[in-house]
C-alpha cells in the first residue's frame, strides 16, 4: 500500500481502549511516485474463532509530497463482542482466512478521520467518541466492500460502466478537494473534467452519494472548523481564505452544517 520509496517521517500511536488502537504514520515519497487516496482492510485469523482486522487509510497532503496514513486495528477482544454466526453470515469474506480488500475512501469516512483527531472537553469523553468514530470507520469500510459498484439501471447512469467515465467523477471530486477557496458551478466543473453537466451531476451522486454542491459545502465546513481552532485566526480570516463573498454568508452556513456560530471554536 505505501509503495516501496516511501518514507516514514512520524508516527503518533493513538490507543483508543484494549479493543481498538489507532496510529498516524507520515510517509514522504518521491514527487513521481506519490500514491493515489485509497483505503484497505486487512484480516488476520490467529486463531479458531480469533480475528484481528485493520484499516488503513492513506491521503495526500496537499500541495506536499508526503501523506497521512491512519492505521486502526481492531484487536481479537473487538470481536469477541459478537457470536461466530454473526461474524460469518453473508460477508463478502471469510473470517477464517486471511484476506485484503481495497476500497475508496469516500466524503464520509473523511469526515470520520477528521473527527478521530478532534479534541473533547474530559479524556474519557474523547476515548468514547474515537471509540465510536473507528467503529463507523469500520462500518462505512464494510459497507464499501458489501456493496461493489454495479453500473446504475437508470438509462443516464449506464456511462458509469465504463471506467474512464468513472475516472471523469473521481477527477471531478479531487478539483473540489484542492480548490476549496474558489468553489466552482457545475458547468465549470463539467468543462474542466469533459463532461456533461447532467451526467456529472448524476454520476456524482451514484458514486459519493452526496450531490457536488453537498459535497463541496462539508469540504469547506470541515477546512473551517480546522482553520477555526488555529491560533491568531478570526471569523474573517477563514470566511476569505475558503472564498465566501462575506462573513455572513459563511457564518449562516456554518451554522446551519455545524448547530454552531463560526466564533465559537476560536481559540
């Protein structure tokens, strides 16, 4: 998964609790070789009826030629929690054998690492919200695998069988991630990826889930709340560099994603 030029430049070990563990590795690469965003589950029986599973996640840093893997492991007492039949009822793999599956790392299980990194006001409540994190983690990533794309039977999403019609869509969602400080309209969107707005907007949908001006919106709500939280930051600061034509347009959709005022995560 890392490829074999990376570099591992840090790694910040995160125990959640003695079922799951979590580790942050920062890895460099060389700028030819920087691997694309991918997920991948890993199964390792050590015994009858014993399991270890990890996840692991990997996202360019942007602008750099390094990137952030979270690596969680979810330990034999993890799933201990759950009688054998449920384990091994209509999986897409056995639990018996060691196994690897490779997903995407959707709008969704983004969020979910960002909030896996978050601070919470007592230890204890932040253990039990990573615990819940990496748990939706695991979930969304057995969702991922349990429900392999299939080309949708709606006559204007039949293009999506083809992967280069498929790449159009990824390579639209990567152009949201890296301009979020210049939002795009979906005709320019189409004109960058060579598509059709109406097929852009529905194969969007088909394979993130969310439309592009939903998607969008939680890429900049998420850049916010990061930027928010820095040092020497005001509300006017971040509504300029995410690219909204005033403050109050970005505090009133903040608030409406968040329940929260822009003001109140400044430090």
């Amino acid at each position: 998964m890392l490829g074999d030029n990376a570099e591992l430049l840090a790694c910040e070990p995160m125990p959640i609790n003695k079922y799951i563990h979590v580790e942050w590795l920062e890895i460099a690469y060389p700028e030819s070789e920087m691997p694309e965003d991918t997920g991948r589950l890993h199964l390792f029986p050590i015994d009858d009826n014993k399991f270890c599973l990890q996840l692991a996640y990997l996202q360019e840093n942007q602008n750099t030629t390094t990137a952030s893997v979270c690596v969680i492991q979810f330990l034999p007492a993890f799933f201990d929690q759950y009688p054998a039949d449920v384990l091994m009822a209509n999986q897409p793999f056995r639990f018996d054998q060691t196994t690897e599956q490779q997903f995407s790392i959707c709008s969704q299980s983004r969020l979910l690492l960002e909030q896996l990194q978050q601070q919470a006001p007592t230890a204890f409540i932040q253990a039990l919200q990573q615990s819940e994190t990496a748990i939706q983690l695991l979930r969304r990533a057995l969702e991922c695998i349990t429900t392999p794309f299939t080309a949708c039977q709606v006559p204007a999403c039949r293009f999506l069988a083809h992967e280069s019609e498929r790449e159009k869509i990824i390579h639209a969602r990567q152009i949201l991630e890296q301009q979020l400080d210049q939002p795009l309209t979906i005709r320019e969107l189409s004109r960058k990826v060579a598509m059709n707005e109406c097929y852009l907007k529905k194969g969007f949908k088909t394979l993130t889930g969310k439309t592009i001006h939903e998607y969008q919106q939680e890429l900049r709500i998420s850049k916010a709340k990061h930027l928010l939280q820095q040092d020497g930051q005001s509300v006017s600061d971040v509504a300029n560099t995410l690219g909204y034509s005033s403050i109050s347009h970005f505090s009133t959709a903040f608030k409406k994603a968040t329940g929260m005022k822009p003001c109140e995560l400044l430090r």
